[in-house]
C-alpha cells in the first residue's frame, strides 16, 4: 500500500511532522532502526529541550496539548549575563503574552509523541527497522527495510539527524565545523526555586544555562546545559556527584543556592552544519538533517519544528490541489520559506557563539555594553523576545495555533 511520505527518522522532529500529515489526512511510513525498549527507558536521555511558544502552539493544533499537559515547566523569563558581573539582560514578558516556551524533559516528550503516532490510524510505524536501500524516481519513492519488506510513497522525507545518510547519497554539500566545545547535560535539585527563569551565563568557554524544570518530591529542579572546552569533557564526567555540583555551584555564584542530587549526566561534541540545499528529487530534509546549531540560544529543536509547519502546510495544501506530492514546485516553496529562517538562526548563533567566547577584559567589555544597549532598546529586546518565541518571519498556520 503506498503511503503519501517516508519519513526516514522517528525521533522529535521525524514522528511530530508524521502526527502533523495525519491530523490533515495525509499518509506516512515511518522508519526507525531505534528500541522504544531503549529509547523510552527512563535513564535513556537527560536532556531537556525549549519549546518556544509557537512550537507548543503546533503542538496543541496536532492535538498534544492535553497529552503534554503538566509535564512541562513555563519559561517566564530569561536572564543573560556575561559571567558573574553585573549588567544583566532580563527578558521578561507582559502579562498578557504569557510564557517565553515550556521546558521539556526530552524523555517525556518521546514517550508522548511515540504513543501518539502508535496510535494514528495515518501512521505506519516501523521501529527496529532501517533502509537498507532507496530508489527516487520521476513517478515516486521505494524503499526496501531491512525486514526485507518493501514501502513506497510520493516522496521521502529525511529526519535522520546530524548523519544523515540519505542527505549524503544525494550529493547534498553541508558546511561544518566543530567548535572544539562539548556540552555537559543533565539535572540537579537546589536550595532555591528558580521561578520559571532561565540563566544564561557566558564565559569564555561557553555559555554555562540553567533551564527551570518542574519541582518533584525531593525540591526544586533544574536541567543544565554546560559548555566546557572539548578536552575537558570526559573529566568532567568523572568527576564525583560532590566534586561536579561544587564546579556547578561555582559557576552560578551561588544563584540557586546549594545543590544537590545530580542525575546521570552525559556529554556532546559541539558543532554546526548547514545543508546547501534542503530538497532534492523527491526528497525533502528536516530538522538536524538540514541544519545544526550550538545550544547557545536553546533554539535547536525549535527550528526542526519549524520546518515541520511549514513542510507540512506545504503538502497538505498540494494534497488538497491534487498536486503530486514529490512535486518540484512544491518542493520548491518548502525550500524558499525555510531557507532564508534556517541560515539566519545559524549565522546568528554562531556569531554569538564566536562573540562570547572572545577572552580578555576588552571583550567582556563589549559584551556588557551591548547587552546594557539591548536591555534599554525596547524594539530591539522585543525583537529577540519574538525570536525566543519562535514568533518571527512568515509563520506557518501551525506555529499559529491554526490547522492547515
């Protein structure tokens, strides 16, 4: 039986764009060589993700909201600052905008989105399954699994992240480059409640953030994202749990107060890429398949999302024209709307990343300047409000809480 799509990669980003198709009537395949035995165990990720307010506006259109109900703390404001010094820059939003985003614990975000697309009468989920070989042609995709079964579809979709192997069998240039960072992940509880504030602390090593999640039984809690020189990396995990939330403490100048019960952690080579292009013949990237970013400015998922909305509109209003869905024209639109939004998050982030990491007093000077210029520039902090909204650009009907 054909399907409308493939979707090679079931992960956030591959199984919300199948839930997206489905709530309009549109057909997917889903292929991921992943063990939800695995990946939906609880100690499987530690990472916890922003999903900024129009992503969760897609979301609650796709019908997730109530499913994703409680599970997540708001973001109500977020605080920046160049290491320890004064001059913060506070981004805190009116009354009546609500949240900046909701933070997630990734764990729960797969559990919520496998059930749903196990659920789906659109969705045909192939777990512990991979392509071992794909053909696109002028009439449409075929794809043999490694089960030895055969799909077809109008067009493929890759979600497979950074590695993409589909972007690379069709030639796809990427421009990449490590930032000879890694990121330390995880949790702990503190002293102190956060408040629903997220911090951003640069230091010449990278940005240090701390990302309000929900109190449980033991206190308060927040997930870290911690960026630390790549050699430093595989030290800082064996630290003990004393030794590590002592460095931690050190680094927030005591902001949450003490800490304690860390959660396993883990660390990540940090690096950016960008793909030339986002199509092909019959073939369309999405999420860290077309783009990757430093977690600089939590904005990672966040575009993976946005490409969602907009591929999604995209097909549903050709399915609804009769159009062939692996159509070139199609396709193209897809390619026009994302490619300007994706470069512009990349470029702005890694020029952010590069900036902070500058050293010396001269640097930090600049640093504090402008941020003292954003924090008295309204238009300018609403500006980069709007971005960590994810409210910026041409949106999707989906980032506006809207069916297609």
């Amino acid at each position: 039986m054909e399907r409308d799509v493939i979707i090679l990669g079931g992960g956030l980003v591959g199984a919300t764009l199948a839930l997206a198709l489905a709530k309009h009537g549109l057909t997917a395949t889903v292929v991921d060589p992943a063990d939800p035995a695995v990946t939906l165990a609880p100690g499987f990720d530690g990472r916890a993700s922003a999903v900024a307010s129009a992503s969760g506006r897609m979301l609650d259109a796709i019908g997730l909201g109530d499913k994703l109900a409680g599970l997540g703390c708001p973001i109500g404001a977020i605080r920046v600052s160049d290491g320890l010094r004064p001059g913060a820059l506070d981004f805190v939003p009116d009354a009546q905008d609500g949240a900046l985003g909701v933070m997630y614990e990734n764990r729960q975000l797969r559990r919520i989105l496998f059930e749903a697309a196990s659920d789906a009468p659109g969705i045909d989920l192939r777990m512990t399954t991979r392509a071992v070989a794909v053909e696109r042609g002028s009439t449409g995709v075929v794809a043999t699994l490694s089960d030895g079964a055969t799909v077809s579809a109008r067009l493929l979709i890759a979600a497979e992240g950074r590695q993409s192997p589909t972007r690379e069998a069709a030639g796809i240039r990427v421009a990449r480059w490590a930032y000879d960072h890694a990121a330390i992940v995880g949790a702990f509880h503190h002293e102190r409640p956060h408040r629903n504030v997220a911090f951003e602390i640069f230091y010449p090593a990278g940005p240090f953030a701390l990302l309000p999640l929900l109190d449980d039984d033991e206190g308060h809690r927040s997930a870290i994202v911690w960026t630390v020189d790549a050699a430093a990396g595989p030290a800082m995990l064996k630290l003990s749990d004393r030794a590590f939330l002592h460095e931690a403490e050190k680094r927030m100048g005591g902001l949450l107060g003490a800490l304690s019960g860390a959660s396993p952690l883990a660390t990540y080579p940090l690096g950016f890429h960008h793909a030339a292009r986002i199509t092909a013949e019959r073939l369309a990237l999405v999420g860290d398949a077309a783009h990757g970013i430093h977690p600089i400015a939590g904005q990672g998922l966040n575009l993976g999302f946005r490409d969602v909305a907009a591929l999604a509109e995209v097909l549903v209003e050709g399915k609804r024209l009769g159009l062939d869905l692996g159509d070139a024209q199609l396709l193209a639109r897809y390619e026009r709307w994302r490619g300007l939004d994706t470069f512009a998050v990349a470029f702005a982030t890694d020029t952010l990343t590069r900036l902070f990491g500058v050293k010396g007093r001269a640097a930090s000077a600049v640093r504090r300047f402008g941020i003292s210029a954003v924090n008295a520039i309204p238009p300018l902090k609403e500006r980069f409000m709007a971005e960590a909204r994810g409210e910026s650009g041409a949106l999707p009907k989906l980032l506006q809480g809207m069916a297609v």
